[in-house]
C-alpha cells in the first residue's frame, strides 16, 4: 500500500523519499479525518453525508495512488447512491480496516 504511493508519486511527480514521506503523512491525516466522519452517529444511513465524504476521499486517493481506497470510497459511495444501510456499513467496516493497515504500515 505505502509502496503503492510511493512508487505513484515517483513516477507522477518525480520526488524524492523524503518528500513522499510529507505526502503520505498528509494523506494519512486526510484519512483520519475521513474516518472520523464515517464514526459519527448515524451516517451509515446520512447518504448525502457518505455522498459528501467518498468524493473527499476519491479525489485524495486517486492523486496519491492509493486505488485499494479509491475502490473501498466507490463501493460505499454507489452503496450510498442506492440507500442500501446494510452494504454502507459493511463499506464504512472495510474502510476501518484498510485505515488500520495503513497505519501499520506507517
């Protein structure tokens, strides 16, 4: 996954480590705030509020290479479009998880 970035961000901006540590850092903190949002009370079935957070998240994944989210942030959104609860849960529990796997990979 960080190798995944990294390896964006080489080809797409052509920087150095040291500099792609600054942006994962960022997009981790984006991904904090992200999952801060989907732990708020009731959003599971807020689906202009999930609507609203996975457009936040496509466009920070997909500018970092982070396309296993990018995947997770479209499977919850098209979950929201269609006011399916069950499935945004399961999309909101899946994100959780890859969060916790990014940041072990830290």
């Amino acid at each position: 996954m960080k190798a995944d970035i990294a390896a964006h961000l080489k080809e797409l901006l052509e920087l150095e480590d040291d500099e792609i540590n600054e942006f994962y850092d960022a997009f981790i903190k984006e991904f904090d705030k992200s999952c801060v949002d989907l732990q708020e009370p009731g959003v599971d079935s807020d689906f202009q509020k999930l609507r609203i957070i996975t457009h936040t998240m496509f466009g920070y994944c997909e500018n970092m290479g982070a396309m296993d989210l990018f995947a997770l942030a479209k499977e919850l959104n098209a979950a929201a479009k269609a006011e399916d609860v069950p499935t945004c849960q399961a999309s909101i529990q899946k994100i959780f998880r890859m969060h916790e796997a990014y940041l072990a990979e830290g």
